[in-house]
C-alpha cells in the first residue's frame, strides 16, 4: 500500500507531461483514438485536483484542434470514424463529470462544439457511433440538472452549472432537430430507448427550470419552441415557398421539401404505431390540446 501510495505521487507530478504527450501525439497519429482514451482514464482518476484545471483545458484545446475530430459535421463523416467518435465521447464525458468548475468555464466554447458534434454524430447509420453521442449528450443532461438540484437560485455565468444551461439552451434547437431525424431514419429502433432517456432528462431539466431562478436561461417553453420549429416551422416554410411564383404550378398540393416530408413522417409513423389501439370518445367541445394530451 505505501508503495502504491508514493507511486501514485510520483504518477501526478508527471500528470502535466503525460496529458501534453498523449494530446500532441494525437495530432500526429490521428486514427490512433487510443490516446483520447487514455487521457479520458487519467482525467477520470486525477481531473478532480484543482491544480490540474489549466493542463486539462490544454488538453482539450489540443485534442478539439485536430481535423479528424474537426471533420464530424456530417452524419457520413461519422460513419467512417466510429472509434474516433466513441473515443472522443468517452473523453468529453470524462471532462464534464470529473474536472472542476474553473475548466468547466474555461472551456465552455470547445464543450458547445462537441454537444454539437453529438448531435449530428446521434443521426449516424453506424450504430455504436451514434449511440455513444446520445449516451455523451445524457450525460450533459445529468450534470447540468444536478447543479441546478442543489442550486435552485441561479448562480453566475462562471458557475458550472450556468455554462452547462446556457450551452443547451444555445444548443436545444439542433439538437431537438437530429434526434428527430435520428428517429426517422435508418435504425432508428436501436435508438429508441436511450433518445428518449435522453429527451426525458432534457423535459425534466425545462421543468426544473421553470419553477426556479434559472427559468430566464431554459424553460418549459424552450422546449415546446424548439420541437414547434423542428417539426412544424421547416414544413411551413416549404410549403410557401411551393406556393410562389412558378412553384405553384409545378407541385400542386404536395407536401413539399424537407421540412414537409419530415411532417408526414412522423404523422405517418404515429398513425402506424396507434393502428390497434382503441380510440376513445372525444367530446367535440374538447380543445385540440385537450385532445393532444
């Protein structure tokens, strides 16, 4: 024990050169993930120490500048990088749970960056990628409602729970957007479970925040705005535009681009889903809201 002890000492004095190591190496080998991988262990064991806020913050800096993690702006992209996506999940996560509030504050911009590379990884055909994305953007979640559980008053920006807040708040529209498509497309049912995990924790998160002093950065309605643009706004918006100009001659009351296919498709699969279900009376005097709930 007391040589695992010195051992363990000796290990933390060399922290600082380990992590620059393994993060330049990365730029050099950039299909190795085992480095982010490493660096995502020692941040789990030793990330929590103070003294080691300024060496993480580098760490990620280093690692969020190379092109292979630079590149994942597209679902295709991720598909040919599943390691690389699992590997820089692991890492972010790590770095959210374990490092403390002062790296937390300083690295807010890059952790925006990688919820929303996250979210476009979560629309992967690759299953393994596109699962570790939804399982890092959960953990997002988890943290973020644990620091407005035990801070129920609104903290200030430099806070990490404020930085975790705002970056969803910035964040929920697109992310709102990719699960959807995420659920839409190919394998959508091998992802079923931990979206909607994750949805559950983000409508809890806007109804904490509703009832606190945090409601002026993420409320309920945040979350009603962004599923209203990401299924609604878009079809609107199409339809338009078919119904200008030449357009109108061209496609005569169907539903038109993306936005509308995206519409009818979820229409189409709520209608599939409740088939067998029996419907129960309405009265007619029931608003549509009523009727939705």
């Amino acid at each position: 024990m007391l040589i695992k002890h010195f051992a363990g000492q000796h290990f933390q004095i060399l922290l600082p050169k380990i992590l620059e190591c393994l993060s330049m190496n990365f730029l050099l080998y950039q299909r190795h993930d085992c480095f982010l991988r490493t660096a995502a262990n020692m941040i789990e064991e030793f990330g929590h120490k103070e003294e080691y806020s300024v060496v993480c913050v580098r760490t990620i800096e280093t690692f969020s500048s190379a092109a292979s993690l630079s590149n994942l702006n597209s679902s295709y992209t991720c598909d040919q990088e599943p390691d690389l996506i699992e590997a820089y999940a692991n890492f972010t996560s790590a770095f959210i749970r374990c490092c403390p509030k002062e790296a937390i504050v300083a690295s807010r911009s890059l952790l925006e960056l990688s919820f929303q590379k996250a979210a476009i990884c979560s629309t992967a055909m690759h299953q393994g990628a596109a699962l570790v994305a939804i399982s890092y953007m959960s953990c997002f979640f988890d943290a973020s409602l644990t620091d407005v559980l035990e801070s129920p008053e609104c903290p200030s920006d430099e806070s990490r729970g404020a930085v975790l807040v705002q970056i969803l708040a910035r964040c929920g529209e697109g992310l709102m957007f990719n699960v959807f498509y995420a659920l839409l497309g190919v394998s959508a049912l091998s992802r079923v479970h931990k979206s909607a995990t994750m949805l559950q924790k983000l409508a809890a998160l806007c109804s904490l925040c509703e009832r606190t002093m945090w409601k002026g950065i993420l409320c309920w309605d945040s979350l009603c705005g962004w599923l209203q643009t990401t299924v609604l706004q878009d079809a609107a918006s199409d339809y338009l535009h078919s119904r200008t100009g030449d357009n109108c001659r061209n496609h005569p009351g169907y539903m038109q681009g993306k936005g509308g296919r995206t519409l009818k498709r979820v229409i189409r699969d709520f209608a599939e889903s409740h088939r067998n279900v029996p419907t129960p009376y309405i009265d007619s005097r029931w608003s549509c809201r009523q009727q939705l709930s």
